[in-house]
C-alpha cells in the first residue's frame, strides 16, 4: 500500500527533488481535496472552451448551458452508480445486506467515467429529441471540451498519488513510497494520457475541426485517437476495473480504435453530412485518502507491491458490453 502523501520523485528527471504537497488542501469536514479542486479548474476550462466555440456548430448558448447544467450531476450520478455495481461487494454490511450510507459516500471515493459517459449520453439525446438541434454537431463539440477537462483532470490523480502503473525504470518513472518505508519505481499513467490528450485536442482542434465535412467527424477521431491511448495506458495500470476476467478500461479502447477506423470509410448512419444549406444548423466548413476516481483512495488505497510486477490482462472483447464502442463520446471531465 502507497504511503498518505507519500513524497513524489521522478528520479530520471528531476534526481533527488521530491514534490510533498498534501493531497488535501483545505481540512474542513471531510476534507476538501486537490483531486476536486483540479476537476472543476477542468470543467471551468473545458465549458469556456465550448462557449467560445458553439456558433460553429450551431449551438446555442442556452441549450450548451442546459446541457452542462444537467450533465454534471447526471454524469456524477451515473459514475457513482456504475462503481458500485462492478464494486457491490464493498458495500454490504457483514450480513450481506446492502449499506445504502456507504453508497451515496461519494466522498471516500469510487466514480467510473463510464457510467457518467453513459448517463450523459443519454441526457444528451434526450435533449436533442426536445430542443431540436443536432446531436453529432452537439458531440463534435462537446468532444474537445472533454479533452480538456481530461488534461487537466488527470493530474487530480497525480495529487492523490493514484492511476500510476506497473514498475518500470523508463526515464519518466514515478518514486513513491509504500507504507513500509519500501520504495518503489512506476509508471506515470496520469502523465502518459494527459499529455496524449493535448496531442489528440491539438488534432481536433488545429486539423480536424477546420475542415470538418460532416457533423460527427470529431467525435470519431476521438473514438479513435483516446481509443488506442487508453487501450495502451489501460494495459499498463494495476486498479482497472474488471467484469469477469475482463478489464473494462481496455474494452472501450478497442471499440473507440475499431470505430474510429470502420467510420473512416464512408459517413456512417446517423451522421450528418454538411450542405451549404445546412451550414448555420450544424458543421461550418473550415469527449480517493484523497477521493480517487476510481478506488477509495486509488492505488493508494491498497495496492500489493507484487501487484505492481504484473501488467493486467488485456481482452479483446468487443462483445461483451458493444453499447460502450458507442457511447464514450459526450462528458465533461474524467475518472
């Protein structure tokens, strides 16, 4: 088990400087912690973005409003839900019945983003249904403001000392300390997909965006491109979330790369081409000591040292849950 606010070195970096900041920043009631601190500079960051973006692609700032407004607790609802079903065991008491207290303690950590992207999507499309703009001009959107808020997001698991990988003695490892006073030498997975996130983002936005043709294009160069980032990162990490013999984390990473790559094709069912005609409606021419996201605590929550010896075992398994190669498109922030 990592050490609470064990000190952080990147030996190969920066040699002996150690980083000893508190995962805690204000000690009020259950703490007010730099995991949620960073996560909403994110969302802040990521609504700006869209705001400053929406007229090219033909959203209004009252619907985009409306759809922040009611994604964010849909999406937190959604996360907290889909944890504690793949996690129900830790929350039965110990003559098994369920601890309805233990599962609205959102506070001790345990949110899944795929359950928030679940619940967002389906937001999203109701939404669309009763304010009549276009969905895939929504997602397109919406997609680069998710980049963003999963940047930034990711160094929230950075301060809580968690999503770290397998031991490695790559130049950018990650020292941490475990509670026995051991010190151990990982990869820095926050790092790998926050950075892989701002070449993605840079992609959209410099590339893709500007000569969009259809609405629908830039969320399926996000499937692909955070698909084949996160089915790498996913393969390196020690606290994926399991069905089965399954890592779900990989699963999505796959689907989103598969995707991505079929949709390249042709212009795929549901997604709109662009007419001059249709220019102004859609596409212009031219996404737990310290609550981790989620574990209790992430990896700091109880990691065995040997654990962290052994890559996760990756599964193609593209039918196992073929909603989720679909949805991880619309939601702002990430696990």
């Amino acid at each position: 088990m990592i050490m609470t606010d064990s000190p952080i070195r990147f030996p190969g970096l920066f040699g002996d400087w150690a980083f000893t900041a508190s995962s805690k920043a204000i000690n009020i009631g259950h703490g007010i912690y730099w995991y949620g601190i960073i996560i909403a500079c994110g969302l802040l960051l990521a609504v700006a973005f869209c705001l400053r973006q929406r007229k090219h692609y033909g959203i209004s700032e009252d619907d985009l409003m409306d759809c922040i407004l009611c994604g964010i607790p849909c999406g937190i609802i959604g996360a907290r839900l889909y944890y504690v079903i793949f996690y129900l065991d830790l929350f039965r008491d110990a003559d098994g019945k369920f601890n309805w207290g233990k599962a609205v303690a959102i506070w001790d950590g345990g949110l899944a983003i795929y359950g928030a992207v679940i619940a967002v999507v389906i937001l999203a499309v109701i939404m669309a249904k009763r304010k009549g703009f276009k969905l895939c001009a929504l997602t397109d959107l919406v997609v680069m403001g998710l980049l963003i808020g999963q940047i930034v997001g990711r160094w929230g698991n950075f301060m809580n000392r968690e999503a770290f990988g397998t031991e490695t003695t790559v130049f950018c490892r990650m020292q941490l300390t475990l509670k026995t006073g051991e010190l151990i030498e990982v990869h820095p997975t926050f790092l790998y997909e926050s950075l892989w996130n701002l070449v993605g983002l840079l992609l959209i936005v410099l590339i893709v965006a500007k000569h969009r043709r259809f609405d629908g294009e830039n969320t399926l160069c996000y499937f692909l491109w955070y698909g084949l980032g996160r089915f790498w990162i996913e393969g390196l990490r020690t606290d994926s979330l399991y069905l089965f013999d399954w890592t779900i984390g990989t699963h999505p990473g796959v689907s989103g790369a598969v995707g991505g790559d079929g949709a390249g094709i042709g212009v795929p069912a549901g997604v709109e081409p662009v007419g001059e005609a249709s220019q102004a409606g859609g596409a212009v021419r031219q996404h737990c000591g310290g609550t981790g996201s989620r574990q209790g605590g992430g990896n700091a929550g109880g990691i065995n040292k040997n654990a962290l010896r052994v890559i996760p075992q990756s599964v193609f398994c593209s039918t196992v849950c073929p909603w989720q190669s679909v949805l991880p498109c619309v939601i702002i922030g990430e696990r």
